[in-house]
C-alpha cells in the first residue's frame, strides 16, 4: 500500500511538472519566437504550485528573438517566480539571461545609433551585466531583478 502511494505521488510530481513546463514553455514561444526546453526545479511541484510560487526555472533556445535580436541562443535563469493569481501578474524575483550572438547578428546591430538605445527593446527591465568575445560573435549576459510579466 505505501508502494503504490508512493508511486501514485511520484507519478503526479513527473505529471505536473511536465504541465507547467509546457504552459510555460507556450508562454515563452510567444516572446522569443521559438519554443525553449524548459526545467521546472526548485523540490516537490506540487507544493510550489498549492504555494504560489516556483523556486527555479531554467529555460535554453536556439534561433530566440529577444528585443532588438532576432537570432541568439540563449538561456534564462529564473528564481522566486510567483504564480499569477487574483488579477496579479507573475513576477520573478531574479532572472539572469546569458544569450550568445552571432558576428552577422553583431553586424544587424550596427545600424542602431546607440548602445542606450539598442538595450531599450530588452524586456522586462533586463541590463546588460556583462559582454565577452566568443569565437563566432559575443555572450552578453544580463540581468532583472523584482520583474513582472502580464
């Protein structure tokens, strides 16, 4: 009996993680312009959602638009995220984005008179934290803290 109760639990943990990860998943399609993998950490599922909030979630793509860039890959750190509930938008305690560009994508961003205004396409209030030179373009790194998502 405690076999199968415990079995029962594992497999509605693996359900609904899987659940999540896809509703959240759709949601970032939308923004990014392709479907990311996406990782639902942070302990027991089904606590974080009765609780309202999800510990960590890790999300990685390829070929993503965010803002001003239309072909990056980049992942997405996310921790403290609180569910949207009674009419509240979901906001995220940190979020650290590293998106990797390419030389011809280097080269797009060019066109665009200042530094100042390439970083206001970024969503939800992400600055730059930091640019290193790569083999085939650059890794930017940037960061949010306290954001909301409607």
């Amino acid at each position: 009996m405690v076999a199968v109760v415990g079995l029962s639990a594992v497999v509605s943990d693996v359900a609904v993680r899987h659940a999540v990860g896809s509703r959240i998943a759709a949601a970032a399609a939308n923004r990014l312009r392709t479907t990311p993998a996406v990782d639902v950490g942070g302990g027991p599922i089904l606590l974080q959602v009765i609780g309202g909030q999800l510990g960590r979630v890790s999300l990685s793509a390829t070929g993503a638009g965010l803002g001003p860039l239309r072909d990056v890959d980049l992942t997405v750190a996310l921790t403290g995220i609180h569910l949207r509930r009674g009419g509240r938008p979901v906001s995220i305690g940190h979020a650290t984005v590293t998106v990797v560009v390419s030389r011809s994508e280097l080269a797009g961003l060019i066109g665009i008179s200042t530094p100042a205004r390439a970083g206001r396409g970024l969503p939800f209030g992400l600055t730059v934290t930091g640019v290193h030179p790569t083999t085939g373009g650059v890794e930017i790194t940037l960061e949010a803290r306290n954001a909301t998502i409607s």
